[in-house]
C-alpha cells in the first residue's frame, strides 16, 4: 500500500519534526507572563484572603505541573524529559493602587535534542490562569499580557535574549 | 482521629468549591487571545509555509483538545462536562505590513452547575501557544496578550461582558 | 473585538458540535475489532505463555480504561459520564489451526445527550492494540479488521443495528 | 458475530458495574492517611525548611488534584462530576518528639449515581505520597498506615462511619 | 516480608519486561490503518462538507497526539521518547463510486531501547477512528480494516516488513 | 522585568530540584503496601468470585500502570523513562480467618539521573486503592497500611534497606 503515499505534496500537512539525529545538549528556556489586576484583588492576595486559597503557592505549584504535561497539550511539541522547573511569582514596580501587575517567571532544563520554550511558556501561562481562576471572583476582568520567551540557550541555534 | 481537624483556621488552604447545591443552569463563556507576530511571519502562515504546517488548523483544534483538559491543568477547577467548543482565529484589522496581530476567539457551553470561562480562557490560551510552537523557529520574539474574558452568561452572576 | 469575527465561513473549520439542548436518554453502543493471528499464537495465549502475561484478561480491562479516554484521543468528542463498560474476548468459529480470530466486543451505556459508540470503538480497539502488543515478539505479522459498531441504541437517530 | 459472545461464563472477568439506572443523590464520603516520620522531620516541615517547599499546602493541593483522576487511576470506577473536594493536614496528639504522626483527611462530594470514596482515598493517598517525596532525602524510612473510609453517605448502602 | 514473594509462578502475570540492558539505537515503525466508507462519504470529506470539519487533517494530527498517549493507553509499553512522528492519508487506488477507502500511514521514529510499533499503530489507529467520529453522522457503517505494522527497523530482531 | 525576581528568599516555594547535571544510572527501588481486609473477602477473591472480577489481576495492572502516571499525580516528580515494572500480590503468613492482609510488592527500573522510588510507591498504592474499590461493596472497613520503600540502589545516596 505504501507506494500510495511516496509523492505526497507536503505543504500544509502538520506533523512532528525530525529530532532523532540532533545532540543531546544542555538547555534552558525562561518565559513570563503577567497577569493585570485591580489593586484591591492584589490586596486580597496579600492578605491571603481569596475563598480558594493562597493564590501565588498554589499558581506556581500548577506552573510547575503543567510543564510536564506540555506535550500532551500543544500537538507537535515532542515529550522532553525536564530535568529542573521553577515557577516566581513577584509584583511588578509598574503597579499603582488601583491596577497591580504579577509577573510570572518560568524556566525550564533539560538534557536533550530540543529545547524547552514551549514547556516554560506553558508553564507561566497556566500558573497566570489558575490566578485568574482564583481570583475571578473578586476581579472578573483581569487580563494576563506580555506571555513571551526571555531566554533560552543550548541547541543550533544559540543564545536568544528579549526584555 | 476526626476531631482534631475541627478547628482549623481555613485561611491559605486551597480547596475545590463547594457547587453541590447549586442549580444547572446553561452557561457560555467567550475569552480571547491575541498573539503578536512579524508581519512577514503572517505572510508564511498565510502561505501555509510553515515547516509544521497549517498553522490556523491546528492551533483552533489544539484549543478545543485543551478546554477539556481544564480541570487537569488549573488546581481547583471543577471537572465540567462541556456541551459545545468553538474556537475561531481571525486577522485582527491594526495589523501592518510590520507587525500582524492573531485573534483568537473560543467560546465553550455547559448545562452546568458552574461557569466555564476557565475552559475558554484555557481553549484560546492553548491555541495561542500552539501558533507560537508552530512559528518559533522563525520568529522567536511572538508575544501572546490581551487573553481574558469577553462574555460570560448563566449562573447567579449573571451577563458579564467586556471589550 | 468579536465583530471581526462574525462573517467567518464555517467551511472546513472543526468544532465540537452543540449538544447543549439535546435530552438526556438512556443510551447503549456495541462495538467489534477482531485479531486475526497464527494458529501458534492462540495457542501460547490459551496456555498464557506469553512473556507479558495473560492476554485476554490485560487486553479487556485495557479497552475498558480506554472507553473512560475517548474524549482526550478523539477530538472532537464530548466528555461523556459512561455508566457501563464491559469488553468480551472470544474466539470466532472461522478460526483455523492456521489461522485464529479472537472477536472483541465492548458495549458502553450513559444516561447523557449524546451517544457512545466512538467509547465502543475506542474500548474495543484499545483492546485489540494491546493483544497485538503482548503477542508481538512471536507473531509480527497479526492484523486487526472488521472494526466496526455493531449496535446503538438512544437519541433522535433510533436504533442502528449491522452484522 | 455476537453469538459467539451470549454464553459466557462471567467469573473472573473485569467489567465497569452498571449504575444506569441508579438515582442521583447528594453523596460525600471521607477518607483519611497517616504518615509517620522522624521528629526531625516534622520540626523541618514546620520550619519550611524542606528544599522541595513547603510541604502541607503541596501536599494538600496534590490531593485535590489527585481526586480529579481517580477514573485515569483505577481500572474500573466510573468517570464521576465531582462537586467539592476538600484536603487536610493536621499533626496527630500521639506524636512525640521521636516520632511524628501526620494525619490527613479528604472529604469530596457529588450529586450522582455512584459513591465517591474512590476519589476521597485517591486524594489522601496522593497527599501522603507527596509528603513523601518531598521528604524523602531526609528521612527514607517514613511508613504511609491506615489509610481508610471514615465516613460514607448516600445511596441505597446508607451512611458508613468508623474510627 | 520480601521472601513471602520470591517462589511466585510467574506464568499469567501481567508485567512491563525489562528494556533496562538494551541499547539505544535508531528505530523506526510503519504501521496503517484503512478506513472503508460510501464514495458518498468520500465526496463530503472531499469537499469539506462534513459537519465537524476538515476530516483527513483532523484525523492526521489525532493520530499524532495519539503516538504521545501510547503508554497510557497500552498497559504494558514502556514510555518512549519519540523523536518523530507523521501520519498520512491516501484515498487507495480500489476505491470505487460505492466505496472508497481511504488508507491511513503512520511512521514513528525513536533513539531508544524499545522499538516504536505500538506508537505507530495507535496513531494510525486513533486517525482512523477520528474519520469515523467526523462522518458518523452520515455513514454510520463504515469499517476500519487492515490494522497492521508495514514495517519496522532498529534493535536486536532487525528489520520487518510486510506488504 | 528579570531583575525584579532575582532577590527572592526561596524558604516555602516549591520547585522540582536540578538533576540536570547528575549522571545516568541503573537505578532500581522496591515498595510495599498490605492491604487488611476480613477472611471472607479474602475467600470471595480467592474464588474470584468478586462482581468486579478477578481482584489480584487487575490490581497488579493497574500498579504497573499507575507507575507510568507517577510525575502526572506527585507535582514535584520529574517525568521518568522508567524501563521495567513488576507488581507482586501474595497473602501474608499471619493472615487468620478472620483477618487476612494482602501484600503487595512493587518494584521499579530505570537507567536516568534520579531513582523511582516514587514510582515503586505510586505503583503498590494503587494497587492496593484498586483492591479496594473491587472489595468495598462487601468489606468497606479494609485498611491499607504499612506503605513504605523497602529497598533502593542507584545514584549517589547508595543502597537503602529496611523490613
């Protein structure tokens, strides 16, 4: 059956690249998320205050978690075997009384033939949902910007940096 | 051994909701994503050049694969059996030939005895992160902003609505 | 936002259809894959020489745990509470000291708004992937056929019965 | 081909039990493990002096988690809409500096057709095991004991209590 | 309490066989799947017709993920760390005005000590049983057939291939 | 926006630890749990005469399954390529007829840079939950107890044995 298949036009076929002959190499991935808030919701958060817990524990710890499922979630991303996951959550200095901003750092290792942008992007995303999980109660119009790759290095193609 | 769980102080400890006695009632929630591109990056998903292929096809169906998975991601989300999942990207109009900007709209249903915006925060955000898998390799520096939610409609709550 | 996405052509696009106001109803599927092997292989099987295990035993309940997977492997599909999975081994009467056919058949019930035969299918595939898999290292060649829903029952569409 | 299928004998063969046609009612059930470790290492978890975090809130967030997959854990229970899920930790007053007990007590709650002390073991098992990871480069001999049902009620079985 | 467990008669007991001796090396499998159907149903799949969508790229990248749920599925593989995976499909050269079929290949590639033929099965498996969700409403008859490894290469049994 | 995060006192956060730079090892770890029931459950399941099947079959599958879910359940886990798990049911000599404790033995293998003693364990309490839930409509008083690592080898930390 297979000489069916041989003259396929590729293009726009989605599928799994090749990794099989890459070098396992060193390799780290940081992104962030931040998630906009009103002033008096980042109180509550504070003061530990919110109905479903302490918020910023509980966000980081699904940030963590949520890096190893990234394989299982975004289709083409092949499953990489983590070696090291930390999840930060800080308020940003930008934040006023009335609007307060929570960034959210993620950074992921590994040892291994592809990098770890999208497990560190998955990661700080989901730790920016669960605050607006628990959380949208109180502040149903909070907004999470600026989720984007900060760093990463290891692979071909080298050391990529961003603000 | 009961009785020495009496008398906690319940602040900071996470816990799941209690919905048991609320009603069914049909919900919708729509949220939205937007990922910030190179417009030469728009050109290539356009084309369909993209080496992992359609790009708009496989993010919207990663988003919907996602709102299923809500309840594995965000801690304390209740596991919600969702009736209807849409998830619709577009080419906003402030797009230039520099800068494009992707759309990206899902909206989830239940009959349910609680609301679904973490299902459609969780569909569009997924599908967000599949464009910028699909595209990292020639534009690296994509963000992901603006994801909240649109419109929110059943419950106690009532209508919920923003631009 | 939303208005630039009002006029999309739905052609093409996947979504997971509406089953928001559909009844509940008492709903059954059945559903066949069949294992077609070498005489030999049976026969290690019925003496449960196989490396693995027991095959027959590991082979249902494996299609029964699959049933509770559908909605996560199959796209489109709706989270469904199924209330019943069995999966049943037998050897067809067509089988030859050559040649033997081991039918699977797996039936799911649920009490919802949509039916049950992609669990049927799911359950009773899943079952014969994992007979392939225990017999593997002595009998490469084994082919799964004959896949199909045998009976379904419940919801507008009325009963579907085939051989 | 279902013929082949109406004689057999069911001894011994895995199935999902049928409750399609049982009633939904209010339904909770509590579960509760002990782990006891060294005295050492509970002045450390109280010190949050462990270098995996602190202990109590992860391991109790586990176990909330751990309640949503107990259908993807074991084989044959059926996939249930869990309505509260609560999860605590408390020292037991049998604790002594030698050696210290952590008790932990999981309550979930349903409206359906089908107990839920599945899902309450499955969370404080998970809660247990966690304090085990965490603590395990300090103290490797920690013993998990009396794991069991509590408290059970709703449904046809009427209400189960034990000490 | 170990040597309460030293003289089992390992004969029926289920286990995952030890890979832990192997040595990597570069392994492929080729498996396929065919999907038989109306030449009705193919000319709405051709024409983008059906309901739920673009039925042969839903079904290609099902099969994808799916090559990534293998383990959980299979009860007995070992996780693999696949390095590559497509999933085509082909309408084959017997298709007729009544009925067509449509073949479904899948090739996965790993750099590991187990080979991949199961990861492969399953996803052509999963594409097929995707096309059968998407176009079940219109042709609830079709037949998946023809399941079986094509090919296979890498490790100690070398290379298998069948027509 | 990094430098706002670089003086974090990381007491209380939780993080999954570095392992990046540990070297590969074979690694084995063995866990047990006994689960306590009454005689005449333990008669019922040596007549495999349970509704739910055949109790020790499927409780060993589903250990050996539930080691491959290790990382998705202990939120500090890494993902690990474990390569061999067996899972061991056998009465225990000082069963009575009145009371009779099942023993359960599991035992993990990998070759990677941290140990699986958290598989071990995942792997027998699992087990034990699924004795459990095939029992508890005839005996809802077991008890699990006495979970613990009873031997580990590999990596830096050396041979571990306790009873």
């Amino acid at each position: 059956m297979t000489e069916q298949f041989t003259h396929f036009d590729e293009s726009g076929r989605p599928h799994m690249v090749d990794v099989t002959h890459k070098e396992d190499t060193d390799r780290v991935a940081t992104a962030q998320a931040v998630v906009e808030m009103l002033g008096a919701t980042r109180e509550l958060i504070e003061g530990k205050g919110m109905k479903k817990g302490d918020v910023i524990q509980v966000a980081e710890l699904a940030g963590i978690m949520a890096a190893k499922r990234t394989a299982d979630l975004i289709p083409l991303c092949h499953p990489i075997p983590i070696t090291k996951v930390t999840v930060q959550c800080a308020w940003l200095t930008n934040s006023t009384a009335e609007l307060a901003s929570l960034g959210i750092i993620a950074t992921v290792h590994t040892t291994y033939r592809t990098g770890v942008e999208m497990e560190a992007l998955t990661a700080c995303t989901t730790a920016a949902l669960t605050v607006y999980d628990m959380c949208k109660s109180v502040d149903r119009a909070m907004t999470i910007r600026d989720i984007k790759v900060l760093y990463k290095r290891g692979g071909k193609s080298g050391v990529f940096q961003q603000d």
